[in-house]
C-alpha cells in the first residue's frame, strides 16, 4: 500500500506555511509603521490641544506598538521546528503571545481609566480644547479602521487567531478615536466634561478587550478543545478512510492555531496487525492533508461483525 505524501495545496505544507509566515510578518509590519505615525501626531497635538482623550487615544497607539513587537516576536518563536524540549514545535508561543496582548490591554485601560476618574473628580479643571484635536481624531479614526480591515483580510485568509486578535486590537483603537472624537465635539461645544469621559469609555473599552483575549488565551493553554463543527468533520474524514469500521474516544487539543487529536479507530479483527497499521497511517495522512491538525495519535481497536462467532473464553487456571 503506496502512502500519501503532502502536496503544496495542503493546508499546512511548506509552501503554505512560508506563505502564513511572510503574510503575518508584512501585516505587522503595516501595523508597526501606521501606530508609530499615529501615536506621534495624537501624544503632540492632544498635548498642545489640552484633550485627554486625544493623548488617551495616542497612548492606546503606542501600546500598539508593544503588541505588534510581541506578535513578531511570536511568529518568528511559534516557526521554529520541534526540538528535544518542544517535541510538538512551537505553537503555542502565539497563544503565549496572545496572553501577553490581552495583559498589556489590561494595563492600558485600567491606567486610562485611572486618569480619567481623576479628572471627573474635578470637572472645573477640564480645559476647553483646540479644534485641531478634532481633525487628528477623524485622521486617526480613518487609518485605524483601514488598518483592522486590512489586517482582519490577512488574519482570515493564513489563518492565525494571533493574527484575528491584533486585527481587532486595532478595530478597537478605531472604536476608541470615534469616542475620543464624540468627546471633543462635546468639549468644543461648551460641556468640557465630555472629554475625560470619553477617556474614561476607551479605557473600559480596553479593558473589556483585553479580558476577551487573555481568557481565551488562557484557555487554550489549558488544553481546551476546538469547536464540535471541526471535531465532527476530523471525525468524519477518519470514518471515510477505506477500511475503518468505527470511531470513538475523540479528543481534540489547541496547539497554537494547529490542534493535536487523539482517536480510538476500529478495523476489522480479523486483519493482520501490518495491514490495520496501513490503515491508520492512511487515515492518519487524510486528516493531516484536510485539518490544521499538527498530530494525530490513534489507538487501534478490534471490529467484529456482529453475526461473527464470539471467541472462546479460557477459565482462569
């Protein structure tokens, strides 16, 4: 019985991979040079506009920046092959990373948050700001929702969730300009109070986020299991293989953006062990070639028909 072999259009082959790998890099980079331009602009002109929403808004920028270090970083650690410490490879350092991104969102929203009440606590001090401050957030808005749509378009397409939870890192700061912009229409309009409130709603909105990915992320290094959708369709690729009678006792684990899988397959019990090995190599090589699975370990169980003669029980001497 030939073996089948990885083609260039599997899911995860070299090819692919090289490809995933060039892909998030370019995308980060992207990020990099739009959130180095950004911070810069909204940290001076909020500064010279006296609008705390607006240096709110740049310092979330610059965190960006801290993040899209990590996400390279990551993609470059989750590449490397297995090794004698790591013998299922690297994966799971974009989980890792992804624990790192939603801790530094944390931070960031409880520190803007922080600052925000403080200024509330004592409305009388709130200055009226410049009206330059207004047009830097539209700008800012603008750029910030093109770069999340261009990452989200990236993410999906080389399927990283490290990459989906960066692209909507910056659907958030998106989120964030619109509300810092609100607030400086506010300000501008004779309730000054409207800008460190503003303030106060991008940092929940930090906050929020930033929970959403840590959790998550926390999960997934707990060994949490994917969807019952893609558990039923690496289920049923094992049941299509020729010469596979059953399945039971399937169990899933997150492996980074790959899965490691283990399966009870049941052949027929009057096969020879050499050819019920051929049949879980073959059904182990369909899985691979159709699931973003990185492993699958089976254990092979005796199928018997069930008109066939049951075997004779020996006493116990």
């Amino acid at each position: 019985m030939r073996l089948s072999t990885y083609t260039d259009d599997s899911e995860d082959s070299p090819a692919r991979l090289n490809e995933r790998a060039a892909a998030a890099s370019r995308s980060t980079w992207v990020s990099v040079a739009v959130n180095l331009l950004l911070s810069t602009i909204q940290i001076a002109v909020g500064v010279m506009s006296k609008s705390q929403g607006l240096i709110a808004d740049g310092i979330h920028s610059l965190s960006d920046l801290v993040s899209d270090f990590i996400v390279l970083l990551a993609g470059h650690h989750s590449r490397k092959d297995a090794d004698d410490e790591h013998p299922y490879g690297h994966q799971r350092f974009e989980t890792a990373a992804s624990l790192a991104l939603g801790a530094l969102l944390l931070a960031v929203g409880a520190g803007m948050l922080w600052s925000a009440v403080t200024k509330l606590q004592s409305p009388e001090s709130v200055p009226t700001v410049h009206t330059v401050a207004l047009w830097v957030a539209g700008g800012a808005l603008v750029a910030k929702e093109a770069l999340f749509r261009y990452m989200l378009a990236v993410a999906k397409r080389v399927k990283s969730s490290m990459l989906v939870a960066n692209a909507w890192h910056a659907r958030s700061d998106a989120a964030s300009s619109l509300v810092v912009g609100v607030g400086i229409v506010g300000n501008l309009a004779g309730y000054p109070i409207l800008d460190p409130i503003a303030a106060a709603i991008v940092g929940f909105m930090i906050v929020r986020m930033g929970w959403s990915f840590g959790w998550d992320a926390l999960h997934d290094l707990m060994d949490r299991a994917v969807d019952e959708q893609e558990v039923e369709a690496i289920r049923q690729t094992l049941a299509d293989t020729p010469g596979i009678r059953g399945v039971h006792d399937l169990r899933t684990r997150k492996m980074g953006d790959m899965i490691v899988v283990d399966a009870h397959i049941e052949v027929d019990g009057q096969l020879t062990v050499e050819a019920g090995h051929e049949i879980t190599v073959a059904a182990r090589d369909r899985v691979l070639q159709r699931h973003r699975v990185l492993t699958l370990m089976t254990h092979l169980d005796p199928w018997r028909r069930p008109d066939a003669n049951q075997p004779t029980v020996l006493p116990s001497p």
